[in-house]
C-alpha cells in the first residue's frame, strides 16, 4: 500500500523531477517493496519519520541491493555521526537537482526527518539521474568509437564500447 500522501517542499521537488516518467509509478511501488520492512525496522524521531543517518542507510543498502550501485556520498559507514555526508552533499544531488537539495538541506534543519514516500521519492530521483548520466556517458562512448547510437552492433563493436564505457 502506497503511503500517505506528503506535501513537503522536498516531496514536492522529488515529484516534479519524476514527473515525465511514464513507469513512475510501477518504479515507486518496486521501490516501496525493497524498503518498506527495513523502514519500519529502522529507529524513528517524535513524528515517526527517519533522521539524516537513517536514511542514507535505508538508500544506499537499496541501491546495492537492488542496483549493485555504491554511489559516492552514500557509502556504508554505519550510523556514525563523523563520516556521514548529508543527503543534499551527494554530488549528483548537488549538480544535478538543486531544487531537490534545497529542500533536503531545509528537511535537514527543521530535523522533521523523512516519511517513507519521501525516501521512496528520493531513490528514483537518484535512480533516475544516475541513468540520465549512464545514457549520456553510453552516447559519448558509441562517439569516441565512431559509431551511431541507432546502428546495429557487432559483438566486437559492442566489446569495444564496452570497453570504452567502463574505462
């Protein structure tokens, strides 16, 4: 069951960026799936909503798990208070969706802390903007090798922008 609706700046954010999205909703729900036990697990402030620290453990063991994607900003480091980045200090957040770090940087002051939508919200934003940056980067590859986005590969072709893509 899709949770609560929530009209937050940061909701409200995260909505607009996936907004053009014409599987949003099947994505929301797979996500909602992956997370919604370790959310009820997780320790909750006075409103019931997950601070800082707990939701970037929530985000980044989804984008392992799910993914196998270690995004820089969102490492594993327990629930120490030293070595965690905030939410609006991941790079791609702060390039990338200003609107949204904004709002999470607001979220974070306030110390509301974050309703499951919300985090939900926030890992297909994330989700959507790391393959926004894949596609792009996977474009420029097929340049590099002199080769067309719509043409058909060979295998050898294919290993070569492979190749190209990982390096």
């Amino acid at each position: 069951r899709w949770p609560e609706e929530s009209t937050s700046d940061l909701q409200a954010a995260l909505d607009q960026m996936l907004l053009g999205d014409p599987r949003r909703e099947v994505r929301l729900a797979k996500i909602l799936a992956g997370t919604h036990d370790q959310y009820n697990a997780l320790p909750k402030n006075s409103q019931g909503r997950l601070g800082t620290r707990a939701v970037r453990h929530l985000v980044h063991t989804y984008l392992v798990g799910e993914r196998g994607w270690i995004l820089r900003g969102l490492e594993y480091h327990g629930m120490r208070r030293a070595s965690s980045k905030a939410l609006h200090e991941v790079g791609l957040v702060q390039h990338q969706a200003p609107r949204i770090r904004r709002a999470l940087l607001e979220a974070k002051q306030s110390e509301n802390g974050l309703a499951l939508k919300e985090v939900v919200a926030y890992i297909a934003a994330l989700e959507q903007l790391l393959l926004a940056d894949f596609v792009g980067l996977l474009e420029m590859t097929y340049k590099l090798n002199d080769f067309d986005t719509s043409s058909k590969l060979s295998e050898d072709q294919l290993q070569s922008v492979l190749a190209s893509f990982v390096i």
